[in-house]
C-alpha cells in the first residue's frame, strides 16, 4: 500500500493551500463576524475545476479520484468550515449521488452543470422534526399526472438561499415507512419554493445555511431520481459521500490548529522560555500530530474503497467519527495553548473551535456512529452492495 500521494495530488494540494491562504485566509474574520457568504469563492473554485474535481470528464468534472477531493476538503478548511461545506454540499451530497443514481438526460440537465461550477447543488434530507430519524419526515410528493405535487420544510441546509438544484427526499408513500420515501431534483426557479437563511449560529457563520419551503412545488416526472421508494437507499448512499468529505476536512481545522499553536508556541514566552519547552504544551502539540496522521489514514482508506467502486459505509462511517472528534479536541486545546488570547478572534483557533462542533452533530451525530460501529462489530449491521454503487475511478487517460 502507497501512503504517498501523486505528484497530480501534490500540485491540486498545493493550489488549493495557496488559493486559500491568498483569497480566503486574509478575509475569514471579517466574513465570519459578517456572517458573510462570498459566492465570488464559489465561482473561483468552479474555474479551478474544484466544484467537480471527482466527477469524470465526459460530465464536465476533473476526472480525478476521490482521495483527491478529500485532499480539496482538508485544505479548504485549513482555511475556513464554510467553504469546504460548500464542496462537501455541492459535490459530495448532490453531484456525487447524480453519478450514482441518475438518468443520462438528468446528468447531462444538471450535473454537467455543476461539476463546470456554472451551476451549484444542495441537499434537502433534514427535517425540523426529522434529523437522524430520517424516517420521521413529514415533506410529502403526490403524483398526480405528469408531476409529483411537493410540500414540506427542510431545514439545517447548506447553500439554500445560494444552490440552483436541491436534492430533495420526501414520502411518496408514508404507509411503507422509509420504503415510501423517494428523491426528486427540484430547481430554485420553480412556483411555490422558498428558502429562508439561519442566523445566531455557534459556528460556520460565514456559511449559507437555513430553510427550504415547498408549497405545492409541480416537479416533473423525469425529476425522479432512482425509482419511486429507493430515496431512503440514495440518502444512506449520499450520506457515505458527504461524510467522506466532513473527516477529510477535519483534517484540515487539526491542521490549522496545530499550524497556529506551533506558532504561538515560538512567539509566546513564559517563565522564560518558549511556551513550546514546557511538557504539557508540547503533550497537547503531539496529540494534535497523531490525531492529524490518524484521521487521514482513515480518510485515504475510505477513499480507495470508493476508489475501487466498493461499499465503504463502515470505513466512511468510522472516519467521520474519528476525524471530527479529533478536530474538535486538537481545536479545543489550540484554544488552551493560546491562553486568553484564545478565547478572541485575534486568533483563529476560537473559530476552528466554535466551527469544529457542527461536523460531530452533522450528517450522523457522533453517537450515531459509535452505535453503528458497534453493530458492525457485533454482527447486526453488514453492508450489502446498492442496486447502484458510485463509479469505480478509471483514472485519467
């Protein structure tokens, strides 16, 4: 097994961090305190071919591998939480599962589109009322003729007042429980949508997330993705994209803590010497290290399963588990090293911190995944390949 990454994968990870430390980094505070989403990123990453760096050529992406777009996710938020959850969103959630699961004329319509970064995509799954208990929504789709009539709230969604599609998951039958829930492409342009932005947010404030409202939203037919019934499937498919790119991009916040502690460590002295000689600052300093190195290990594992076109939902799971508790720690005690000027925003680390609680909550809560790893222990759960699994890579030819 190589650990070495490419020199393809060198040089994207060097664009990116370079990307980031001139167009992001020197504006981070002032968005964050703004609560300031910058859709001029966005349309920069689209013509650095970064909004599709995984999808294939012949739909308009990259063509790259997936290890590649988790090498995106951590460098993105090296920089800041916001604009990797714009990627995860965009790519991992919505386009990803239209190269799953989608007709040809439904790739061409939409996901050519968006891995050109000319068009932006969105997840609509959570519910007030529904989150990990995805079957307790109440969005519902009544087929009648040529349509299914939409109505409902989504809530908790990334780019909802900035995406042109959303992925949306609503019960076409609620009778048959999570066998009854189907997906649907809804566009932002169509009678009866709204979205409505969250503000007061702990963390990812200069982030787009908040509502989406569908009364009685016509969507066509053909808008059907998969096969009525198959949504909760597609959702659990999506879900194992999404999170792959949360844990690679709490590489990134570990990274960013432990490059700003390393810092403060040789410009703060105290009792004479460095802060960075004293044991316990470097105890905390070698623990963001190995947290660091873990979480990718598992990242890049999970990431040549999806490679080789296998089921990954375990190695997924355990990687998003992992990864972002370790970032929430090593941010935690980047805080701790900065003293009092960690707890303000002269530093960045009070952001890594306040951002590093969401992905433990988000897209399978961290209680959810130790439950899920241990049933895969015990025997209770197994994976069972899908009636479709994301394209193996073929790599670039």
């Amino acid at each position: 097994m190589d650990f070495n990454l490419s020199k393809e994968q060198e040089m994207l990870r060097d664009m990116v961090r370079s990307f980031v430390d001139k167009e992001i980094n020197p504006y981070m505070k002032e968005w964050d305190e703004q609560g300031h989403f910058d859709m001029g990123i966005m349309k920069r990453l689209g013509e650095l071919d970064l909004m599709g760096v995984c999808i294939p050529e012949e739909y308009g992406g990259a063509g790259m591998d997936y290890n590649s777009l988790a090498i995106v996710c951590e460098e993105l938020e090296r920089g800041d939480t916001a604009y990797r959850t714009a990627v995860s969103v965009h790519t991992g959630l919505n386009s990803m599962t239209l190269l799953q699961w989608g007709t040809e004329e439904q790739k061409q319509k939409y996901l050519v589109p968006q891995a050109k970064g000319e068009k932006f995509g969105a997840f609509g799954l959570t519910e007030p009322n529904a989150g990990s208990d995805v079957a307790a929504m109440n969005t519902t789709a009544t087929k009648e003729g040529d349509y299914y009539v939409l109505n409902g709230q989504k809530t908790w969604i990334s780019l909802c007042d900035v995406a042109d599609h959303f992925l949306v998951f609503a019960y076409t039958d609620k009778s048959k429980k999570h066998r009854g829930i189907s997906a649907f492409i809804v566009e932002r342009t169509w009678e009866g949508f709204s979205s409505k932005a969250i503000k007061g947010k702990l963390g990812i404030r200069g982030g787009n997330t908040g509502e989406l409202f569908f009364d009685n939203v016509k969507v066509p037919k053909e808008n059907l993705l998969g096969e009525e019934g198959e949504g909760f499937k597609i959702a659990m498919s999506a879900l194992d994209n999404g999170r792959f790119t949360v844990a690679a991009g709490a590489c990134g916040i570990i990274s960013a803590c432990l490059e700003e502690s390393v810092k403060y460590c040789e410009e703060r002295k105290t009792f004479g010497v460095e802060i960075g000689q004293h044991q316990l600052v470097k105890q905390m300093i070698a623990n963001m290290e190995a947290k660091l190195h873990m979480s990718r290990l598992l990242v890049y594992r999970a990431g040549e399963l999806k490679n080789a076109g296998k089921r990954n939902t375990r190695e997924t799971s355990l990687a998003k588990w992992q990864a972002c508790n370790f970032a929430n720690e090593s941010a935690n005690d980047a805080v701790q090293i900065h003293g009092a000027y960690g707890y303000s925003n002269e530093y960045p680390v009070e952001r890594h911190l306040r951002n590093s609680k969401a992905p433990v909550i988000y897209e399978g809560t961290r209680e959810i995944h130790t439950l899920m790893q241990a049933d895969y222990v015990l025997g209770y759960r197994e994976d069972k390949p899908l009636r479709k699994m994301l394209p193996a890579w073929k790599g670039n030819e």
